[in-house]
C-alpha cells in the first residue's frame, strides 16, 4: 500500500464513501451523513438507495450527495433482507483503486470493495456481520421473514459456513479498522482477528436539547421510556414486563416485528406509541425519570439521545451501553437479561440521586461535531504512520 503524499489537508485528497445500503434512518446512515458533510466531494457508493432520505427530519441530507447504486437498485428495498449473497458479489467487484482514500462504513458487506496498492481503505466497522457471528442463533431463530422464515432458516443453516470464510475473508481487506464501540472493539478481534481502533458514532445531541422556554424540572420526569424498532434482540418485553409486574408507567415508542407480541404481554401501565414526531420523542425523552435500554447493542445511539435530554439510563451491563452508562453518574446497570433482574434494578432506582445537567454534559461526549474531529484526526494520524 503506498501512502498519499498530501496529509495536510484530507479533502486534498481523493476521497470515495462506501456502504452497505441507504435504506433505513439508523444509525449507520447517520455515520454516512457525517462523512458525506466532511467530504461533500466524495461519492457515496451503496446497494440500494431510497430517496426519500434526501430529506429527513425536516432537513436536507443527501439531496446533495452523489450516490452511486449498484444494479441492486433495481431491485425493491424490500428485498433488502434476502441480498446477503447478492451483495457479496457485487462489493466484492466494485473497484475503486482510483481514489487515495477509500472510506468504508459497514456492517455487511460492503467491506469487501476492492482498492488497489495506491489506495488506502479504512473501514468504520459497526460491528462483524450479525447474522453470520454474534445474533446467528438469534437470526435462525427468528429471520423476520414471515411466512417465508422456514426457507431462510434453510437458506441460512446450509450457506453459513461459506459465508463465514468470504466475511471474514473479505473483513481482512481494508487497510485500517474503526470500531464504533469498545463492544465492536472486542469483537472485530474475536471474529475477524483485528486490531481497531474506537471512535464513537455521532449523536445529535442538539435534538434533544430542551428549550429554556420547555425546561424540564426534576419534579416533571415521570415514569420510564424505552424506545427502538421492535425485533427480538432488543429485548424490549424485559421492559415491559417488568413495569406491569411493578405497575410502573412505561412508554414503549416505535414499532416493529414485535409489536403484537409486546401488546400483548403489557400491562395497565403500559402505553405503546407506534409514531411520533421528532419533537414529540424528544419531550418523552425529557419527561422521563428514566430509559431504559434491556438490550445488547453495538453501541446504542438511542441511549446517548435520551441521555442528552438529561435522561439517566437503566441498561442490561453489556455492548455499547458500558462505554456511557456510568453507574450512580449517567444511570445504573443490570446484571442479568433477565425481568426479574430489571425489576429489581427498577424498584432501586431514585431519579433525586441524578443531576440531570451532569448526565447532559456526559452525553455531549458524543455529539457530531466531536465524532468528525475524532475521525479525522485517526485517519490522518494512520496516513502519516510511517510505510
């Protein structure tokens, strides 16, 4: 690999984005937003692209960008789940050795671009594939399929071991790997026998930011909130559950595969709000003396956003939640995934041990304008490492 010779200035540079798709408004599209903002020059390539997110939250956001699909285009987004393979042949062909700096986010499989000796890639990881490594027991289980789950389940049980060798194949690829989390951290190295560095995904901590005008009091937060799309890994019915069996007020925002499932196991003090506004989520967030976050996430962007409505947080002690859950500071842990063990985190829990303020301050640790200073300061730093 040779270096680039012009490390002054990165936007000297050639600059190509790539991921996996640019279909859905999480986290990782958030990742992209950023870099496009960093490198506006720079092309985004991508599988599939739904334009309606050339605005969103009111606001532009690759209205402006050059985003380059594959043939996969062509194809409805709602395919998006049966492409694995698909998409695994076409990144694997695209090449982009014209560029100096090939800057990959990903957590499929659009690491597998190919870059010549010119080229140096560097992939922000999201974490290693989840339906090949860490949630492949979760994906067997559940592959979100409907009725056509037995023949993923198929599917997934006689391609799984080739399609472990091309991931992590195609995960030695890139010259340099940025994990989003000390959790990713841990696992790039357990399934992809990678060295990472940490760099935290951008929070826009701003949204949540009450007005002076709509301050929140310490006497006004009531009850508790969890929030995200509703799939079996999230563990959503911990939190609800548990507040029935304690008749806690619970808001349970979003919507998802397991909604009917949840409805059904919650109780009178539960309320369910399919959809809400941006404005709407960040008063829940606000008003809530608690969120709370029973799942393992890769990092868990949501967490942070409540957190920076001043919102302390309860969250099962793993993933990305023990890189900003500070016990007694930002919130509390539990230690099993477990109701039982959530409840009990539950009925300790006092919002008058919290100063909102501080829990604020925390989360401005991963606001946007600190991600884009922290990427690019360590893509720099490995382009002036010596060859």
């Amino acid at each position: 690999m040779k270096k680039p010779a012009q490390l002054d200035d990165l936007h000297k540079l050639k600059v190509a984005i790539v991921c996996d798709w640019l279909t859905g408004t999480g986290g990782a599209e958030r990742v992209v937003l950023e870099l496009h903002k960093l490198f506006p020059e720079a092309p985004i390539y991508t599988s599939q692209y739904d334009h309606s997110l050339d605005t969103w939250y009111g606001d532009t956001w690759f209205a402006d960008a050059d985003v380059r699909t594959t043939w996969l285009q062509k194809l409805p987004k709602k395919l998006k789940k049966f492409l694995p393979v698909l998409r695994a042949y076409t990144f694997s062909r695209l090449d982009l050795s014209a560029y100096d700096v090939v800057i990959i986010s990903s957590g499929a499989e659009a690491k597998a671009v190919k870059t010549g000796p010119n080229t140096t890639s560097v992939l922000y990881c999201h974490a290693p594939t989840h339906y090949y490594w860490s949630r492949y027991d979760a994906y067997l289980r559940h592959p979100g399929f409907g009725l056509f789950d037995p023949l993923a389940q198929l599917g997934l049980l006689s391609l799984v071991r080739p399609l472990r060798r091309w991931d992590y194949k195609a995960a030695q690829k890139p010259d340099f790997v940025i994990a989003n989390s000390n959790h990713t951290q841990s696992e790039i190295k357990k399934y992809y026998g990678r060295d990472s560095v940490v760099v935290f995904p951008p929070v826009d901590t701003n949204r949540f930011q009450p007005s002076p005008s709509a301050a929140t009091t310490k006497d006004d937060r009531y009850g508790f909130v969890v929030a995200g799309r509703q799939t079996p890994y999230k563990r959503i019915d911990l939190a609800v559950e548990a507040c029935s069996n304690l008749n806690l007020p619970l808001t349970v925002v979003g919507n998802g595969p397991e909604h009917n499932n949840l409805t059904a196991l919650a109780g009178q003090s539960v309320r369910f709000l399919p959809k809400v506004t941006d404005t709407e989520m960040a008063r829940h967030f606000q008003k809530a003396a608690c969120f709370i976050f029973p799942g393992i996430d890769d990092f868990g962007i949501v967490a942070v956003e409540a957190m920076s409505a001043g919102t302390p947080v309860i969250a099962y002690k793993a993933g990305g939640a023990l890189d900003y859950v500070k016990p007694g500071v930002t919130g509390e842990f539990f230690e099993e995934q477990t109701v039982g063990s959530l409840m009990a985190a539950l009925k300790s829990y006092n919002s008058e041990n919290y100063d909102n303020s501080l829990v604020k301050a925390e989360a401005e640790r991963y606001n946007i304008e600190q991600f884009k200073i922290n990427i690019t300061e360590t893509i720099r730093d490995y382009l002036q490492r010596d060859t």
